[in-house]
C-alpha cells in the first residue's frame, strides 16, 4: 500500500463522510463532513476542521 491508501485500495482523493482517518496526535476520528475548502474530523473528545485537500497532501491526517 502506498501511504495515504486505505487496506481496501482507496486513496485520500476518494475520502468520504464515513470514513476514518488518523492524525499524530489526535488519534483515531470520523470524517463528518467535507466541502470544497475544508474536511471535518471527529475525534473523541471534539470536532476538528482541516484545509482539503492540503491536509492528506501534507501527511496531517491519513485514511485509517
């Protein structure tokens, strides 16, 4: 797997509502929404927004 693809071959571009992602120091959250600028992620104690889709391309939050 390349870094960034999930086990079932999905890469970040196609990330989606639903699916989980994994930050450095955050953990484990659920993406929640996504819109043309920015991707939301909640994780277990709040809710996060980060720049889309500069996040991935950057390595902020990868898909689980």
């Amino acid at each position: 797997l390349k870094e960034g693809d999930m086990p079932d071959g999905k890469h970040w571009e196609e990330a989606s509502v639903g699916d989980t992602v994994t930050h450095k120091s955050l953990g484990k959250g659920r993406i929640v929404a996504i819109d043309s600028k920015y991707i939301f992620v909640a994780f277990s104690d709040r809710e996060r927004k980060f720049l889309y889709p500069s996040a991935f391309e950057k390595g902020y939050i990868l898909l689980a």
